[in-house]
C-alpha cells in the first residue's frame, strides 16, 4: 500500500501513530498529517523507549533492563495497519507502528515484537497458525470516585439487569443503540468481529473475533478494546476490560483459539487426511500442559486477574484438556477435521493481547518442538480445581524461572515484564481496601 496516498486520498488532517505498551495501552503521538509524511520519510518519528517500560499507572521506574539513560527509539508505520478513526470529525488516521533501535534493530521489549518473534519459530518450518479470540467486557455506569463499587447501568428499558441474562437477546437488545454504533465503526477500522452474545453477567458481553493470522488479530484486538471503550464513553457508559471488576458477578475472559497450518499445502496439521487427531494436535496439547503455567503471568496480568478463576466452570485454572468441555483450560471444540483447534480458556480480557497469543503460540510452539504427548482428556468437570498460579508473584517466579519462556519470548522482555509487573504489585500494596476497613478496623 501506499500510504502517502491513501492520507491524501482520504483527506487526513492528522495521523495517530499509536504503539501498544506493556499493558496494551495505545501510547504514541498524535501528528499533522503534513508533519507526518515528511518525519516518516526522513528520520522517522521518535518515542522514548520508557514507553515500553510504563506500568499501567504510567508510572516509570529504576529499569535493570533499560538501563539508566532510556534514550529514544525510531516509530516506523506498518501500512497494512491504517485505519480511519471513526469517532473523530475530522478525518483522522491510525497506523500502528513498530519500534526500532538507531542501528536498525527491532526493540525486542515492544509486545508486538514479542508476537511476531515467536511467529518467527513457526515461519522457519513452513508454518502458520491460525487464531480467533473471543473477548468479553462488562458495561457499567460512569463513576468517578473509584472507591465506590461498580453499578449495572440502566438499558433503554430503564431497569438494571438483576437475573442471569447468558445468551438473552432481550438483553442484548438493552443496549442496541451502543451496539449499533460498535459494528458501524468495527466496519470503518476492517475490525473482522462475528458474533454478539450477551454473557452471564448483568451487563457482560462477549465479541467473537473471525480466524486469522495472529498478527493481524492482536492489532484488531487492540483496536477493538480502545474503539468499545471511546463508542461507550459516547453513550454515556463506560466499558471494561477488567478480569474481575464486581465483585459478585463473573469474571471477563479472552478466550484465545488456535490451529496450524501448514503454508505449502494449506491444511491444518491437526488433522490426518482421514479426519482424525496427528501427532501434533497432541504435541501442541502437551506444550500447553507443560509450559503455560510459566507463562500465566502474561494472561492473568494483575492483582485483579486473580480473582476470577476458579469461582465457576466458565473460568478454569487448570491446565486439563478434554472435548467440548467448558471447565478444563484447554477445550477442544467439536468441529470439522479441517477446523480442528484448541480453546485456551485461561487468558483474561485484561491481557495485552499481543502478549496473550504469543504465550499461547510460544508454548503451542514448544510443544511441536519437543514432540510430548498430553495426559487423557478429562471427560468429567473440573470445576473448581486449580492447579495453575493462584497469584501474581507466584506467576511471575514461574515466568522467571522459565527457560522455555525465556527463549521463546526473549530474556529482556521476560525481565522488563516482570519488574513492570511487580512495580504494579508493589502499588497495590500501598491501597488500604473496604475489606480491611469493614473487618480489621474495630476487630483486630
């Protein structure tokens, strides 16, 4: 693509160049659309390298691995990436950019670098998965005293949602409005999203994103949260992505499905040419079984995160596989031998996405390279049964400690994830709760 052309075309005035933090956050600049075209095609744009360093406060402390001086780095747009900003009156663009190093190197600490090195394991085998997330959200009311807890909001029927309303199209019709709105700029961006259905939480829906490179899907994704965040600002409500954000309602997940295909002959590996399971649907169950609970810290990212398994069958932690069985981590879906795939059902609508599919394919990859087969499928509930990290610093010793991780994700970027993620751990310790206020204040 052209890209100088398609600004013109479409009479941008001003260019969003965005990155994904840590957090997945959206950071960059914001740039005159004749400022643009002529930085990004002489130096290119430049971003301290802190920004990959940021904890979701937006907080930046002593960096081991960025070292004491974080100079800049140099923004270089991805063409296929630029969208419309849909919700502007202006004609805005966004492009997502990845990040190098003055030399030409790529920073190795930005997510979507982590992503598309990992995609790299596969590319060198002839190799190419396929994913589709499914994402989940609750709407709730606007607030800004943060120590109040979150309310349902009001629908156009005028009442809160009080009842389960899993699958309800009544209740998904509350919102049409805002949802009409959502699809319409989804349309705009190319954001590939399939099917609407209401959760079982007051208010709680879930999007299902339609199969691709996984690449292309993060970036989707990552629109998609900050695009259902700014269409409900609009309506007067506020989404959120929190794993766990009332307390006596279900938690959010991002259910992550992956298949492999081979790029020669286009078929999934998954299957045999008869229909039935290959040796490496195996391999790539038993990589999942023996490498993600060091990889936990990256889908279940905050102190939040660990509030959500595993309270009820729709949000397991564990590590078990089985078929069309919703309380194991790792489903099978019944489907079509050419669409054989694995759920991984452990990630939280919280994670990076970036981060979320690279730890699910970093430990997929792992698998086929070590050729293990899984344990039986569980054909009984495990509801209720944990045996992946119950918290965050349990999480991130694993993810330290892990050589696979390590190797597949990149030694810096496992580093600089963990001292992010324990400056956040270490905030939240400085919060005196309700809790601690209800029980301990005249009791202990």
């Amino acid at each position: 693509m052209n890209l100088n052309k398609w600004l013109s075309d479409n009479k941008i005035t001003e260019v969003e160049c965005l990155v994904s933090d840590i957090a997945g956050i959206p950071r960059g600049k914001i740039v005159p659309v004749e400022k643009y075209i002529k930085t990004s095609s002489s130096e290119g744009l430049r971003l301290p390298e802190y920004v990959f360093g940021q904890n979701v406060t937006g907080d930046y402390g002593d960096s081991n691995v960025l070292g004491e001086t974080v100079g800049d780095v140099v923004l270089k747009p991805d063409a296929k990436t630029v969208r419309l900003v849909p919700w502007y009156k202006e004609p805005t663009a966004q492009i997502i950019h990845d990040a190098f190093y003055f030399d030409g190197r790529t920073v190795d600490v930005s997510p979507r670098e982590v992503l598309k090195n990992v995609l790299k394991y596969f590319k060198k085998e002839g190799l190419k998965p396929v994913v589709a997330p499914e994402l989940e959200f609750f709407l709730v009311e606007q607030n800004s005293n943060s120590d109040d807890p979150l309310r349902t909001p009001l629908g156009r029927s005028g009442l809160p949602e009080k009842a389960k309303q899993a699958y309800g199209i009544d209740a998904v019709n509350d919102f049409d409005p805002l949802f009409e709105d959502i699809y319409d700029f989804c349309d705009t961006q190319k954001i590939d999203i399939d099917t609407l259905s209401h959760e079982a939480g007051a208010a709680q829906m879930e999007i299902n994103f339609n199969h691709g490179e996984a690449t292309e899907l993060a970036d989707q994704v990552f629109l998609f949260k900050r695009t259902v965040r700014q269409t409900a600002i609009s309506h007067n409500l506020h989404a959120t992505f929190m794993a766990k954000p009332m307390q006596y309602q279900p938690g959010s997940a991002m259910h992550i499905h992956v298949s492999v295909f081979d790029e020669k002959t286009g078929k999934n590996i998954f299957s045999n040419k008869e229909g039935s399971e290959t040796d490496q649907f195996y391999y790539a169950l038993a990589g999942l079984q023996n490498h993600f609970s060091g990889a936990m810290a990256l889908v279940a990212p905050y102190v939040n995160s660990y509030r959500r398994p595993p309270k009820n069958d729709d949000a397991p932690a564990n590590l078990g596989w089985g078929i069309d069985n919703r309380t194991v981590g790792l489903r099978v879906p019944v489907s079509k031998p050419t669409s054989r795939r694995i759920e991984n059902r452990i990630p939280g609508a919280d994670s990076n996405p970036y981060l979320a599919i690279a730890a699910t394919l970093a430990c997929v990859w792992l698998g086929l390279e070590e050729q293990k087969k899984p344990n039986k499928p569980k054909v009984k509930s495990l509801e209720g049964v944990a045996t992946l990290p119950r918290n965050l610093d349990i999480a991130l010793d694993m993810l330290e400690k892990s050589d696979a991780m390590q190797k597949t994700l990149g030694e810096r970027f496992v580093k600089l994830f963990a001292e992010v993620k324990r400056s956040e751990a270490e905030a939240f310790l400085d919060v005196i709760s309700p809790w601690e206020r209800q029980y301990l204040l005249l009791n202990v």
